[in-house]
C-alpha cells in the first residue's frame, strides 16, 4: 500500500498535523483540554465512516494521539481520559515508554492466521491434481469441489502450485506476512500480538496493516516545543528524503521548507553515509582481507544490526561497530554547534530505538520520519510553491545520496577499496527483507560468505521502502538516483568533511 492515499493514511496525517498543531498553539495548562477535542474534529458527527461505529473510531484516533505523543496505549478495561500523562510529555527529552511499535487491540480486525484455502475459482476438474499431491491427504471433495483439512494441512504450497485454474491460495495476516523476524503473533482473543523479543522496529507490520491497527510513537510533540522554546535546532536529512514530497518539492525546495519551521539548518545525513563507507572500507582491507574477520556485515540500518546480533551472537563481532550515518552527521553538526539540538528526519521507524541508546542519545536529540514531518508542514500551512531556492544542495557525494537503494551501501565501500586497494577483489552480497537476511546470514555461519562484504537492509528496496516513506519504491528510486547523479565528487574518500573522520568512531 504503499505509495497509495488510503483513508488510513489520511487519519495517520491528520493526528500529525493535529499533534504539531497543538503544540504550536496552545499553552501547556491547555494540552489537556485541547487533545481531547481532537477526536472529534478529525472525525466529527454521528455517523462512522470507516468502522462501525463512530464511537469506536474515536476511541482508535484518541490511542494515535497518545502514541503520537509519545505516550503508552491506556488499558481499555481502565476509566482514563486520552490525555492522562500528558504533563509528562511537555519537555524537549522523553525517552520513550516501552515499546515503540504498538498494536491498538480494539482496532485489530482479528485476521485469521496462516492457511491455505480453496477459492470459487475451482472447477471440480476430473485430474484432481491437488488431492494427487497433497503428503497429509488434507484435500478431499465437497459437492464436487477442492476442499482442504486445515488440521491436517502442513501449508507446504505443492496444492497452489498443482492446481490448474489458481484456486488455491495462501492466506496470511499482512502484519505478520510482513515481518521478517516473525514477531507477530495473536493474544487470548485472536488480535496480533507483537513479541518484543523478537521485534527489531522495522515498522513493517504498521505500514501493511490494512486497518491502521498498528502504529509507532513520535517525537513531533517534543520537537515542536524545543522549537517553540527557542532551542536551536538542525536538521540532519536522510538522502531517501528526495522526490518524498511531490513534484514541487525539489530538494532545495524541502529544505527551505524544513527551517521555515524554527530549524536552523539542514544537512545531508549522505556525510556521515560517506564517511561510514571510508571507515568500513578501511575495516575490510585490515580485517577481512587482512584474515582476523570472517566477513563484514554493514552497519547503517539499524534493524539488520540488531537482527545479526542478536539472533547469530556468533557472528557478532563481524557486524560493522561504525557509527551510523545519522550519528555520524549528528556529531558534525554538533562539532560546530555544541549547545545545538539534532532532528533526525528520516524514512525509518527503527532509528527512534537507535536514537535512545546511551551511546547515542547525546548526539542524536529527535527522529522524526518523512510522514510525520509532513503532518508538521500541515500544521503550519506549509506550501513548497511558496519557496524559491537558492543554489544546490552540494554537502554530500555520490556515493553517500546511493545508501537508500538496497545494494549501494556494499558498492560504495567497495568502490573506496577499489580506489584504496586495487589489488583486493571484494566479494558482495546483499539482501534486503530481514527474512532474506537470516538467509544470508546463515550461509555466513556455514562458512559460505568468508572474506564477503554482506549488506543488510530490513525494508523492501532498501531505505527507499522503510516504514515512514510515502513514495512507491520505484519513484522514489528514480528519484534517489537523480539526486545522486546531481553531486559534484563520486566516492566517499572524495568528501569534503575527511578531516571529520575521527568523529566516527563510536563511544563504548
């Protein structure tokens, strides 16, 4: 769905705008007040519109304002109005309430797990070849028709393939589908059920949820009161950020767009992108192909990264330690801005975790995505034809702007080896979904990947596909790759900001 202006979407934004718009305008002693008339602006009458009743949609929406806020779901078997709390979030620092991915269990549609079910396309044929196939004899017939025994059923798929007239079909719930770690699994009534052990805050299962069950906490809140507070604020910019807006909102154009809100300036997060590819290159050549390390797995998204480790402990030491983009960029900014304030605005939902490690919190102060920084500009009535840029966007390189599109972070770092080392061949290989990952981190613990350079992206395209995106993956990779094309150096060695090295290193 992504891509796609759904009325899930529309409700998605609205909270946004709302949140940003509050904060905005309203006076702490009347938060309270004010949030608990949101429901009813953003959903006003008596008829409902998408459920079935306009009550409950109210009671959804008031859940997203408080996540949204930053605040935990409220038990709904306990009196409390939507804005309890929210004294606690009127501050420029919240760590987050665990945990950050949630599902509102009254919106959950209760879809039926994993099965294989025969549909009205079957014709009853005379060969029956998926009776002729089946291992478990789940499939006998019905009134002439396929029917399967879902408690003999192994789900193997050889019915689907057999079939002639593609009558049987593979069902699954789109959350669960989606997540790569399978984490998603049901509670005592049937509702998805997140299993935070084994959550990496892909964000996935929230953008394929169909009924906008599943949503992540935001910082808007506390962002727009540093900003409203006179804190001096920059922005660090993911390069995905391009062609995110529409056709108007070229990438000078988004820029403007970002400080007309309080931020003081804006930089290309594709610096610390190229730098974190001439630090990993230099990993590789000292430690791969110098033969202390098995492989090297990047670094830069942090849901892989916590994936590899966690699940192949093994293997752990072989994932790039480097400091992320974001953080990277953070620490160039604070370099020259000490006192400042850093908003990461990004595509990922994972980065708001990997912002609230000790390691990082003093470096990174806000995360906000694309979408939610749309609901700012909605809040503030922000059309990107009133701007008129000046001058280019020249901070990053090539290489750097490449790292949103799944593949181009190992070619990067390559590409700096081949300049480096010319005598080393690298060996590549990537993937992208974490279901995919595992896979390929397998064949590592096998042996299968020793002396590679293994990338990981958790998002389908790569970053151009995380979570807080809202361009199909092939516009925005159009899009990425215009942008790339646009700078003046090719490789990350060709940076301006080399001198800035040293602030790479990360702070155990």
């Amino acid at each position: 769905m992504r891509g796609i202006y759904t009325p899930v979407t529309e409700l998605r934004r609205k909270v946004y705008a709302a949140v940003a718009k509050m904060a905005w305008e309203c006076e702490e002693n009347e938060y309270a007040s004010r949030m608990e008339q949101i429901p009813y602006e953003i959903i006003p009458g008596e008829d409902a519109r998408y459920r079935d009743s306009v009550f409950k949609e109210r009671a959804i929406l008031g859940e997203r304002l408080r996540l949204a806020m930053g605040l935990s779901l409220y038990p709904v078997d306990r009196p409390s109005p939507i804005s309890k709390d929210i004294e606690k979030t009127a501050i420029d620092e919240i760590y987050y309430e665990p945990e950050l991915i949630n599902v509102i269990p009254f919106a959950c549609d209760k879809c039926p797990t994993k099965t294989v079910e025969v549909t009205a396309n079957c014709r009853g044929c005379l060969a029956h070849p998926c009776w002729s196939v089946c291992p478990k004899n789940a499939i006998s017939f019905v009134d002439g028709k396929s029917h399967i025994d879902q408690s003999k059923c192994i789900k193997c798929g050889r019915c689907i393939e057999a079939c002639p007239y593609n009558a049987i079909i593979e069902y699954d719930r789109p959350c669960a589908s989606a997540c790569g770690v399978k984490a998603i699994g049901s509670d005592e009534k049937g509702r998805a059920k997140i299993d935070y052990s084994k959550c990496v805050s892909c964000g996935l299962c929230m953008v394929n949820c169909p009924f906008g069950a599943i949503t992540d906490k935001s910082q808007i809140f506390q962002l727009v009161h540093a900003l409203k507070g006179g804190e001096e604020v920059y922005g660090a910019i993911a390069p995905a950020f391009v062609g995110q807006f529409g056709p108007l909102a070229s990438p000078e154009v988004v820029i403007e767009a970002i400080k007309s809100l309080g931020i003081k300036d804006v930089f290309e997060v594709a610096i610390g992108a190229d730098l974190g590819s001439v630090e990993e290159a230099h990993h590789y050549v000292e430690k791969v192909a110098g033969g202390d390390d098995k492989f090297l797995g990047t670094s830069c998204c942090p849901s892989w990264s916590v994936m590899a480790k966690r699940d192949f402990p093994d293997l752990a030491e072989c994932i790039s330690g480097e400091l992320t983009p974001m953080v990277g960029t953070a620490r160039i900014i604070k370099k020259e801005h000490p006192d400042a304030k850093i908003v990461f605005i990004g595509p990922c939902a994972a980065k708001k975790l990997e912002a609230m490690r000790r390691s990082v919190r003093s470096d990174v102060d806000f995360v906000i995505t694309f979408e939610e920084l749309m609901g700012m500009f909605a809040a503030k009535n922000v059309e990107f034809s009133d701007f008129k840029a000046d001058g280019t966007v020249e901070q990053a390189t090539t290489a750097g702007r490449s790292y949103p599109v799944a593949g181009n972070v190992a070619k990067a770092i390559a590409a700096n080896i081949a300049k480096t080392n010319p005598e080393i061949d690298v060996k590549i290989d990537s993937a992208m979904g974490l279901a995919e990952c595992k896979k390929m981190l397998m064949l590592a613990k096998a042996g299968k990947r020793d002396g590679y350079l293994l990338e990981g992206m958790a998002c389908p395209g790569g970053c151009i596909g995380g979570a807080g995106t809202l361009l199909p993956l092939k516009k925005a990779e159009i899009s990425v790759n215009k942008f790339m094309k646009a700078a003046k150096e090719p490789l990350g060695l060709d940076s301006e900001y080399l001198d800035d090295l040293p602030l790479m290193k990360d702070i155990k």
